[in-house]
C-alpha cells in the first residue's frame, strides 16, 4: 500500500461493489474539448451518484492542483428534493482497473477520513489520481487499447438529507402583534352559540394560524352570564405537529375595546401558554367569564357601540419553528 499526502493506494482482486465506468478511445476525449466527462447516474445508500473524469487532470482548485495527472471525482446528484441544509457524511474508494494484473487499483482518504457533501459541496475525489505518465504507460495495465475503467465504493455514515432539521425561536414583540376583529350587527349574533374570526398568523410562523373564538353568551357555567373568548389554534396545524411531540408557546393579551375611552379597555393577560399535541391536545385558551353580560350591554360603558364590538388579541412573546 502507497500512502502520500493523506491519499492511500493498494490493489486488490474484488472488483468495485457500485459502479464501473468504462470508457473506449481514451484518446479522443481530447477532441470533445471537454474539461471533464461524466458517467450516467448510478444508485448506492439509497442516493443518486456519477463519476466525473478529468481526462487532463482538475484544474487548479483551492484543495489541489490536478495538473500533469489524470482526476477522478465523485458527484452526489438529484438533490433538489433534500432540505434546506442537508449534508451525507461519506466514506468512499475509487477505482482504476489494471488490466495486466487483473486488479483494481483503490485510492481512498488515508484513515478512513469522511467527506461531507452537501448543497454547497457535491462533488469530491482525487484531482492526482494517477500521473498521466503512469497512468498511459501500457506496462501498468491501466490504459490497454486506449481503453480503461474507474469505479466507485460507497458508503454514508450519517444522513441528513432525509431528516429534517428545525430550529425553535422564542420571538419577544412580534411584528405584527396586534390582530384587530370588528364585529358588526352584534345583536343578531348572540343567539349564535360561537363565532370565529378569520385566520391570522404571527410572524407568519406555519403552527401560528390562529382564530379568535368567541361565545356571544357565554360558554359553559358562563352561559348567560359573561361573554367568553378564546385563542384558538386550528386543529389542521395541531395534526401536522403530532410527529414531533412538540409544545407550543404563545403569551397574549385578550382585548374588548373601550371604543368611549380607549384608557378603558377591557383585558386579561394570559399567562404562559403551551398546546400540547396528541391525545392531551389543547386547542383553546382564553377565559369563559371574560367579561359580564351587564357591563357588555350597558350603553353607558363603550364596549358596545353602534352594535359594533371591537376585538384585540395583542401577542407579547410566542415561538416558532424554521427549518434550517
């Protein structure tokens, strides 16, 4: 075995176990004009790869020089469908064929160094694979007829391409913070027994589509006695979530407008908040006696003005979750 450079070289007699890349006059790859020449596609560890060959050698890169020597690269391919920040941690061999001995010449990383490719960084290999000296010098059995082969071993270590990374932000003062519900022809709705708001999000976070929930008449023990109101997260964005197990967190104030004296607006500050998800899921959050009936309909109290009832929900602190 030939160790120089943090590259190791040794022949064996068991052939590549994932792809062999054959090419015929060698020689005329020069009339294409083409710096390199790529196989087709090939699958190993559940991912799409090809075999770049720099028939001149790699020119010039940050890592190496390929100059007077023969490169050979391996490329993941077909990644447009990994995450955001994906990366395959990989061991890998590659191959050149030597047809006097009937052997494979392996060249890999010296002590089974891994490679990480990634959406910045597809392609690694070996730009002084094999001087092209050595390399087309027919007693060395790698070029027999203008003809050789080079192949590829591989193996993934770790694989963050198929999972899923996701970062959790504690925002503190939302943009946006302030969802505004007017509530027109107040009266004919209090035979309702709920209303909703539209949607809204915050921070325009995927878990954060939320609706305001109100009980013209009360919910519950409440139920002709106060008027009830809730933050309600949608049950669609609570299935999504099941997966991950995860709590959400959200702290906000509940709001009635004084629309007489805005100094006068009727609040409850709730408290830190989690949703759990699953069986023990909580979609609702707010208060059931979140304002009497009395002090609602008096005229003199400014909550109920022009049979108009205006809604806030002011958000203070809430989390959210971003793939990265």
């Amino acid at each position: 075995m030939d160790s120089t450079a943090g590259v190791e070289r040794l022949k064996r007699d068991i052939p590549p176990a994932h792809f062999i890349f054959m090419i015929r006059s060698f020689s005329l790859l020069d009339e294409t004009g083409n710096e390199k020449h790529e196989s087709g596609v090939f699958q190993a560890c559940d991912k799409k790869w090809k075999l770049c060959v720099y028939p001149k050698g790699k020119k010039k890169q940050a890592d190496g020089d390929g100059d007077g020597h023969i490169s050979l690269y391996l490329e993941i391919v077909d990644t447009n469908d990994y995450p955001r920040g994906w990366e395959v941690h990989v061991k890998f061999s590659l191959f050149v064929y030597d047809y006097v001995q009937d052997k494979y010449l392996t060249v890999q990383d010296a002590g089974g160094k891994v490679r990480r490719f990634h959406y910045m960084k597809t392609q690694w290999g070996f730009d002084q694979l094999l001087s092209l000296s050595t390399f087309k010098d027919p007693s060395n059995g790698y070029l027999v007829d203008d003809t050789c082969a080079f192949g590829a071993e591989i193996l993934v270590v770790s694989d963050a391409a198929t999972k899923r990374r996701e970062c959790l932000s504690m925002v503190k003062d939302p943009t946006s913070k302030t969802y505004t519900w007017r509530i027109n022809d107040f009266t004919s709705k209090k035979n309702q027994n709920i209303i909703y708001s539209d949607e809204f999000t915050i921070e325009g976070s995927k878990w954060n589509c939320r609706k305001l929930m109100l009980y013209p008449s009360g919910d519950g023990s409440a139920k002709g006695k106060h008027l009830s109101l809730f933050l309600h997260l949608e049950s669609t964005d609570l299935s999504n979530l099941k997966d991950h197990a995860r709590k959400l967190f959200a702290r906000y104030r509940l709001r009635i407008c004084n629309q007489l004296k805005s100094s006068e607006n009727h609040e409850y500050l709730v408290r830190p908040v989690f949703f759990g998800v699953g069986s023990s899921a909580v979609s609702n959050w707010g208060y059931s006696n979140f304002m009497s009936l009395d002090q609602l309909d008096s005229a003199t109290k400014g909550f109920l003005v022009n049979d108009t009832l205006i809604v806030e929900a002011e958000f203070i602190m809430v989390s959210m979750f971003s793939d990265f």
